[in-house]
C-alpha cells in the first residue's frame, strides 16, 4: 500500500505526455523533365560548369542551356562535353540523348539565368522557330479573343495597340489568315514571327506577366 501510494504521488508531478508539434510540410517540386519526343534548341555551352560556382573546373558539371519547341520552356541540362555537341544545333531531346549529347534536366532556368551568349541567340532562334509552326500561331491570329472586357489577346504582343488590333481583327472577319505573309499583306503588322518572339521572351523574363499564351514556363512548376 506505501509502495502505491508513492507510485500515486510521483506520477502527480510527472508531465503530460506533450504532442508532437504538427509541422508544416513544404510543397515539393516537381521533378523537371523534358519529353523525349519534345524539340529543342541548344543555346549555350557551359563545358566547365557554371564560373560562380565553387568547385574545381575538373568536377563541374558540364551544361548546356535549351529551349524547347512548341512550348518554349527554358532547361539547364546535362551534357557530355566530350561529344561533338554545338550551340544552335536543333534536334529531338531522345536523338541528343542516344548521340550521348545531352544527358539528364538539372533544372528549369528563367530567362535572367541565361548566359550573355545565350541571351543574344534567343530572339533569332525564336524567329526561326516559330516558322516551323506557323499553322499554330495563325491560328491564334485567327481565334484569339479578349481576356478581359479591356483586353484583347492581341495586345499582349508588343507593338499592337488599338489600332493594329482593330486592323487585324477587321482584316480577319473579312478572310482568315492563311500564312505570315498574308498577315504582312493585310494589316500593318509586318514581321508576325517576330513580334510572337517578343511576346515568349517576355513571358520567360516572368515579371509583371499576368496572362501566358505560348510559353508553359509557369504551367510546369
């Protein structure tokens, strides 16, 4: 009886048990991935890795920076700097792949992470690009409507105000496009593909943009 008695006493002053605190956990990344069928674009070789980062040139990883075609998304990917792998060469991820070019996606990069090289290469690449998929955006062209009662698709490409828009919405009623060129001929619009360009490389540099038409840079976070 003592003997429970002094169980009774010292479990008056032992603590409760305390519940584990509730952690929040952080959202995890997507894994970032480039489909093998998917184009793409090299932009830059960085052989020796990146020049801020601290390591030994010898255990850098070689990189090298791409766009992807249609969806014109921005990768840092692994490559194999002893292969014979040129900045502008274009082909299908799973081709760079079986030639032992390029090897897995580090990350998706924004268009500030761009080198200097590849920062002047992207707007004629774009141009060029954007051609193999003309049927794409003749159709947007053709389909595009207003986003919000003051804002026209239209007028997310840089250099079309009122004006251009009415001129193309007009010259659409009338006849859908039908090429680049017919856009040239009928409006005052005279270099579509590069005002498209204009608008992808915007919408990579990320800030201030609210509404993304072509590029799936946001879309795959």
């Amino acid at each position: 009886m003592v003997g429970m008695e002094r169980n009774r006493d010292r479990d008056r002053y032992r603590r409760p048990p305390q519940r584990p605190r509730y952690q929040r956990r952080e959202p995890r990344k997507k894994k970032q991935f480039i489909k093998k069928f998917r184009e793409l674009v090299i932009l830059d070789l960085l052989l020796h890795g990146h020049p801020e980062e601290d390591k030994p040139s010898w255990s850098k990883t070689p990189i090298a920076q791409v766009l992807t075609f249609p969806d014109f998304v921005l990768y840092e990917v692994k490559c194999n700097r002893d292969s014979d792998i040129k900045i502008q060469e274009k082909g299908l991820y799973e081709a760079f792949q079986q030639q032992n070019k390029l090897r897995e996606v580090l990350k998706k990069i924004n268009y500030q992470d761009l080198t200097n090289t590849s920062k002047a290469l992207i707007q004629p690449i774009l141009e060029k690009g954007i051609l193999n998929y003309e049927e794409e955006f003749i159709n947007f062209f053709n389909n595009s409507t207003s986003i919000t009662p003051r804002m026209h698709a239209l007028k997310l490409l840089p250099g079309i105000g009122q004006k251009h828009m009415w001129d193309i919405l007009g010259a659409r009623e009338r006849q859908k496009f039908t090429t680049f060129q017919d856009i040239s001929d009928r409006t005052s619009l005279s270099h579509p593909a590069k005002q498209l360009a204009l608008r992808i490389i915007k919408e990579l540099q990320r800030e201030g943009i609210k509404y993304y038409l072509f590029s799936k840079t946001q879309k795959y976070e």
